[in-house]
C-alpha cells in the first residue's frame, strides 16, 4: 500500500477540514433531547412553497442530466440585476465559486488578504492553490480597509471581503466601499461576498444606510466578483444553487474552471420559483429583523454586549470558552455556533436568528446555563 502522505501536497495535507454545524440529528442522539438548530444561519421559516412544488416537479426528470450553463436561471438573474448573461455564472451555492475564484487567479508565489474572524472557507480555498493566505486585525468587529489595502503587494490578486461579515453580522457601508477600490492596482480582484446581501439590504432600508454599490460595480466593469446565494433567504441551503457577477471576460475563465452539471436540475427548478415569491421573502426578511430585535434586547439585558447585526445571525463574547458555552446549550436542546478554532473568536458564539418561539427558547437556556456557570465559579 503507498504511503499516502508522500503522494498528496504538503499544502493539501495542511489544510484544516471545514466542519459544519452540528446537525440536529447528531445533536439529539448525544444528548437525547429534541433540539433546535441554531448554528448555520438557514432560514427558519424553511423553503417557499413555490420553490418546494418545483423541485418536486423537477424530481421526475433527475434520469436527465441539468442545464450545465442554468440558462433560464441565468437568464432571470441577469434581467432582474440589469447585467448581461454573461456577467454571470450560476454555481452549486457560493461557496465551490469561491473555490472556483482562488484556482482560477491564484498559485504559488501569490497571495490573498481578507481580515481575521471572517469565513472560514478563505484560506482553505487560497492555501489549496498553494498560495499564501494574509490576514490583518479587525478595527471595531468589521473590516478594516486601511490596513487591507496597506497589506497589499505586487503578489497579491485577490481580496475576499464577506459584506455583512460572517461571524461578526457587520457590514461596510456602500461609500467606504467605494473610496477603497479606488485604491486598489489593477491586479488585484476583489471576491465581495455577499451572501447575506438580502438581510443587510433590508437592515439598511430600515436604517437609513446606503448599504452597497455592488452590482453598479459589476456594470462598470471594475476588478470585482460579487457572490452571492439562494441558500440563505430562499431557505433552499441543502438544494445548492447560488451565483457570481463579474467582468464578463473573468465570468468566463471561471466557467471554463467550474465542474460540468454542477447545479442539479432540482435546485435551478427551485432558485426559479423562489424569486416568484416576493410574499415569502417578506416573511423571512420580517422575521428576521423582529427576532434581530428581541435577540439583541435579550442578551443586552442579560449584560451582554452583542454587535449589531446586518445579517441573520447574531455575534456575541460570552466571556469564557464558547466551546463549553455550546456544550452546554446542546444539553438544553440548543444548537449554537461556538467560534474556536478557525473561526479565531475562542470566547465568542454566532447564533443564527430563528423563529420568535426558537428565539425565547434560545433566550432562556442561554440565561440558564451562564447563571449556572456563574454560580459554580
């Protein structure tokens, strides 16, 4: 038998494994108790129900092979941002287009920058290329442009800056974003993933915010990808569809990278009829900011100091191990994100912002089980 560790890359057996939420099944065989998930930001209110009876429509073709290029679907999404087909491309959720991004522009020799506490998924992509991942402190949980720009050099070609930031839920507004590219040389691109784009959308309506330029970038053909997915607000996480927007050009090299039929015939039947739903992504987007609301209340009282969040998910210090916090809460039935490892926040958890009877019950194991670690030290 060959010795496999000779055969695979050092820069491959180095990379850490992305390790999902825990999933409510797991969850309930190690403790017994019915859980509520809480750890990956899906949507709690489930599909829309237009997606669910397409997809089903769509299962009785699943013998034929997909659209590999999701005409229709690219089609939509090109009318609905006002771009060209060719500005887009439709891939199995956001996350293989940032593989897709870092194979395409990087390699040995070159870099990538993007700041602490942000997707976990950035430097898996960059070091598998076998380029070098940079990251620079944060300034107030968000990023700090300044000293993003300041890190690059005549190496770098990428920057993957998530807006609203996962895990911290902030953003950066549309004019601060504006005046940073502006800095950057022309062989730098910009990843801008947006993926919670939908959620800080309509925080910054409600807030008076002019959130992102995103797609005017795209229109003037800047040094910029934008990503963004249906498996957030459209609930459609496990269906794996999702897209970028970019340079045509670009949009094309990134084609010739991704791999062939990777968007299933069911999940563009379902991203098709989930943007028909405008009373569903009202719900959600509604939800979304009461239970952003009373979370935030709730642990400010409890004398927490949660960040403010663009997104569907809340960022929070707890002040000793978030590992042992989640630990705890799974022993209530609560299944929370603890930051540790990779993440780089050790005392910091994410909650996911679910529905308003998930939320009291979230609020109140929370309460108990850090009253009860109080009390024992």
């Amino acid at each position: 038998m060959s010795n496999f560790s000779e055969l695979v890359p050092e820069r491959i057996r180095a990379l850490p494994s992305y390790v999902p939420g825990k999933s409510i099944k797991q969850a309930e065989e190690e403790t017994g108790i019915k859980a509520v998930k809480l750890a990956s930001n899906e949507n709690p209110l489930g599909p829309s129900p237009l997606a669910e009876r397409a997809m089903e429509e769509a299962a009785h073709t699943i013998h034929l092979y997909p659209d590999n290029d999701a005409a229709e679907l690219k089609q939509r999404l090109a009318a609905a941002h006002s771009l060209d087909p060719e500005n887009i491309l439709v891939t199995a959720g956001s996350t293989p287009l940032l593989d897709i991004i870092a194979r395409t522009l990087l390699g040995p020799g070159l870099n990538a920058i993007t700041s602490e506490r942000s997707f976990i998924v950035y430097p898996i992509v960059t070091r598998s290329t076998g380029a070098e991942f940079r990251t620079v402190p944060m300034k107030d949980d968000t990023y700090d442009l300044d000293a993003i720009a300041a890190a690059v050099d005549a190496n770098t070609r990428l920057i993957f800056l998530a807006n609203p930031n996962n895990p911290t839920g902030t953003i950066v507004d549309a004019a601060a974003l504006d005046r940073f590219l502006d800095r950057l040389p022309d062989h730098v691109i910009v990843a801008l993933d947006e993926a919670y784009y939908d959620f800080a959308a309509y925080f910054a309506r409600e807030r008076g915010i002019e959130y992102s330029h995103s797609v005017d970038y795209v229109r003037q053909n800047r040094n910029v990808v934008v990503l963004r997915t249906f498996s957030k607000a459209q609930g459609l996480a496990a269906a794996r569809a999702g897209y970028g927007m970019g340079p045509a050009e670009l949009m094309g090299y990134f084609a010739r990278v991704r791999t062939a039929f990777m968007v299933s015939g069911v999940a563009q039947a379902g991203a098709l009829a989930a943007l028909t739903d405008h009373d569903h992504y009202e719900r959600t987007m509604r939800n979304n900011l009461e239970g952003a609301k009373y979370l935030l209340s709730g642990l400010r009282q409890m004398g927490y100091h949660p960040v403010e969040t663009w997104s569907n998910f809340i960022y929070c210090e707890v002040g000793e191990s978030a590992s042992a916090v989640g630990a705890r809460l799974q022993q209530e039935g609560i299944i929370i994100r603890p930051l540790t490892g990779s993440w780089g926040a050790p005392t910091a958890i994410r909650v996911t912002i679910g529905t308003r009877q998930e939320n009291e019950r979230f609020l109140l194991a929370f309460k108990k089980v850090m009253q009860a670690s109080a009390a024992a030290k």
